[in-house]
C-alpha cells in the first residue's frame, strides 16, 4: 500500500528541476573537472521548472529525467504542462505523467503548439490508440490543447508564451508568469518579443558555454541580452559542462547567477 509522501510546498514558488544540456552533466564517458565533481550544483539534468500556481503545479517540458527530478523534489502532482518545443531533451520523459490522472480524476492537459503536438502524436501514438485498455496507468492519458501566441488562462495565473529563436530556423517558447520568466534553448529573441520580457525580476536564460554555438546563447550572448532588459536578477540554465558553477559565479556579474538543479524562485506579480 502506498504511503502518502510529504511534498515540497511550492505554491507561490517556481522550482527549477533541471538545468543541463542536451546530454546532462556528468556527460557520458567524460572525466573532466565538472562531470568529476562532488559539487551538486556541478550535476545538471535536463533542463525543466515547476510552477507552483495557485490551483496546482504547471510544468514546463518533460525531460528524460522527469521522474528523477519529481523524486529528488518530493513533487507527488501535476496538474498541467505546457511545452517549450519537441526536442527529445524536452519532451521524451512524457510517458512519467502516467501516474498523475489517477490523483486528478482526468487526461493530463498538455499545453504546446501544433508541431509540438505532432511529435508526441507520433512517438508516444501508444497513448492515443483505439485499443482499448488493458488496465489503468497502462498508457498516459493525455489532453492536447493549443498554444497560439496568446495568453493562457491556466490553474489561477496568465502564462504568456514568447516566441524565441533556437537558431537561424527552429521557432520555440519561453513563458512569462507575473514578473518571471524562463527563456531556454535560444539563440536570439525577436524584437517583437522583447516587450514581453521588460519589467522583470528574474529571468531564467538559456547560456550554453562560453565560445559560439548556432543554436545557443553564448556567455557574452546571454550578458548582452541582460544588459539590454535589465531583470533584476538572471540565472543562466541549459549550461554544459565547461562551465563549472562557483567558478562561473565568481566571474558572473552580481546580478547574474548559474541556476542550479533544485533551486526555488518565488514567483512576483
């Protein structure tokens, strides 16, 4: 019989559960200083946040670690998720949503936009079959429901998805809630998007590594990027391993800090 865990208490606060690259950190078969650490805040799992909203938690992407993280954090529901894009280090731990309509009584709401919904129709087509079931929990139960570029209406707050490139041709989100936002996996931001990031106490930036990437903000990328919003604060995620966190944070400016697996972020309005 199971029994009930104590969860971490996360209303009001978004919860970053991952923060590494493609790949994590440890990467796979490498020795150097940052995957050979004992710091904790030198191991990065796929990058992910939780929201602790008003009416329950929002999750954004569903790495491959999800269900690591959701340990790790002591979170026992989720109550929605909304995507970023449909790259496999931010979508191919969907299948861990299984457990969750047992405690809300119905389908996951799934929050993307229509080529994210393309993907998980395509690689988990398990969960949308015709067959019926031969128990419960045996395939995720799924509800898909659009993102069109306005603002979403969603357990008690306003999501306000923001168009970011991941490259010169890949088109992503970030989200806006209140006075946060959480802008991964960008190389550039359209001037038209830049409104809807000002005003911001925190926001959450991807930055890959110091030298250029097509795909990734560089550091000097990020930084400059910060120089032109001015959030109050800025935690740099989606890191590899070249960075290696006090290191980075003692050459950082104050206002700017390497995000770490676990760190809690009060949400502002």
């Amino acid at each position: 019989m199971r029994k009930p865990l104590q969860e971490q208490e996360i209303k009001g606060s978004l919860l970053i559960l991952g923060t590494g690259t493609s790949v994590g950190v440890p990467v796979i078969g490498c020795g150097c200083e940052v995957c050979a650490s004992t710091n904790p805040r030198n191991h990065r799992t796929r990058c992910s946040i939780l929201l602790g909203l008003p009416r329950g938690n929002l999750l954004i992407d569903t790495p491959p670690d999800l269900r690591v993280q959701l340990i790790r954090e002591r979170i026992a529901r989720v109550d929605a998720v909304a995507f970023t894009h449909e790259h496999a280090d931010h979508l191919h731990g969907l299948d861990d949503l299984r457990l969750f309509p047992f405690t809300l009584g119905h389908p996951v709401p799934l929050f993307c936009e229509p080529n994210v919904e393309e993907r998980i129709r395509k690689v988990f087509d398990y969960a949308f079959s015709n067959f019926t079931p031969t128990h419960p929990g045996g395939a995720p139960q799924l509800e898909l429901l659009p993102i069109n570029g306005t603002p979403i209406d969603i357990l008690g707050e306003t999501l306000i998805p923001i168009r970011l490139m991941h490259g010169p041709r890949f088109r992503v989100l970030g989200f806006r809630v209140g006075n946060v936002a959480y802008c991964t996996d960008v190389k550039t931001i359209p001037d038209e998007s830049m409104a809807n990031l000002e005003g911001l106490d925190t926001l959450i930036l991807g930055a890959l590594r110091w030298s250029s990437h097509p795909t990734h903000m560089s550091i000097e990328e990020a930084l400059l990027t910060v120089d032109r919003l001015r959030p109050k604060m800025t935690f740099l995620t989606h890191t590899s391993h070249e960075l290696e966190y006090e290191e980075m944070n003692r050459l950082l400016p104050p206002h700017v800090q390497m995000a770490f697996d676990g760190q809690k972020i009060p949400l502002t309005n």
